[in-house]
C-alpha cells in the first residue's frame, strides 16, 4: 500500500496472487482510462482533452434546447467558478484537434513502436476472443440437452420419478442450473 508517497507492505497474507491483481488493475485501467465516470452520452474525445487556461479537464456536454441537440466541451473548473474559459462546440474542437494531429510526424523507429503495441493488442484481443467462443462452443451442447429435457417436460414425458434415477453425474449438473429448472432434467428421458 501507498501512504504519503511511500510504499509499505501489508501485515496480512495477500487474498489474490500479485499477478492476478496486476491483471485486473490493467483491465480496470482500461475499461476506465480516461478518468471520466461512465455516462449516458459518450464522445471519442471524451477524457483525453485540458483547458488551455486552467488546465482543467474537459467536460463532454450534451444539451438539448429548441428542439435541437448541442454537443460541447467545458472545463470542469467552470462548473464550478474558476476558470472563465468559454464552452467550445464538439465540431470545431474536433476540427481544430484533427487539423494539430495532421501536423505531428512519428519518427519510424516510434511508429514502429506503436504497430508493434498494436498488433500485440489485437493478438491478445484474437486470444481472449478465441478462447471464449472455445468455452461457449463447450457449453452447447449441455444447453441443448437441457432444451430438449424441457422440451419433454412441458410435454409431460419427465416426471419427478424419472428424475430421480437420474446419474450422480447429472445431479451435479442440475445443482448448477437455476432452481425453476431443476427436476427437468433427466438421462432417462433423452
């Protein structure tokens, strides 16, 4: 832990292993990087741009007035009287942040740099993709015999007592299942 810019260790034995916590501190960074809290309105420029006066982050603002929607930037020190820094409408901040960005020239060792950053993301991405729809793949099956055993029993042909016969193997299964399906599934029905 971190107290007045010094790190100390815990007294207590860690609940998850260090790289399990690094893991989801990445993912939390990530999910939230721009420091901005979520909303119901978002903009890609959203987090990432300081008032040229104060310093101050800027503030993402949707309004509706005289039955049209207008989009701005405001400092977050003006909401609160302490910077006088004029609202700037989304469009001509965009203009103006696109025009620098065409100005910036990446040497090629960094744009390298920055592929390689990518294309490691993207690999990443691929992997966690992959083996999700690997684990789904896994759970289809089960869930289409589950369909069909319900199937049966809103037909009537799965009763309480052929439930019961049932294989242990399948009674672990069920005690994983929501409590409204339990009792409908059974090997002897199939």
């Amino acid at each position: 832990m971190t107290y007045r810019d010094k790190q100390y260790l815990g007294k207590h034995p860690a609940l998850v292993t260090q790289t399990l916590f690094d893991r989801v501190q990445d993912v939390l960074r990530t999910h939230n990087g721009s420091g901005e809290r979520d909303r119901k309105h978002s903009h890609y420029l959203k987090g990432t741009l300081y008032c040229g006066e104060c310093g101050g982050r800027l503030v993402y603002s949707r309004n509706t007035r005289n039955g049209g929607v207008y989009e701005y930037f405001v400092c977050a020190a003006k909401q609160f009287g302490e910077c006088s820094q004029r609202y700037k409408r989304v469009d001509d901040t965009a203009e103006v942040l696109e025009a620098y960005y065409g100005t910036i020239v990446l040497s090629e060792p960094r744009a390298a740099r920055i592929r390689d950053v990518i294309r490691r993301e993207q690999a990443r991405l691929s992997q966690t993709s992959t083996r999700d729809m690997t684990r789904r793949q896994g759970v289809l099956p089960e869930l289409k015999q589950q369909e069909k055993l319900l199937d049966l029993y809103y037909r009537d042909r799965v009763t309480a007592t052929s439930t019961r016969r049932r294989p242990a193997a399948s009674r672990e299964s069920a005690s994983r299942q929501p409590r409204s399906w339990r009792g409908c599934t059974s090997s002897s029905a199939t």
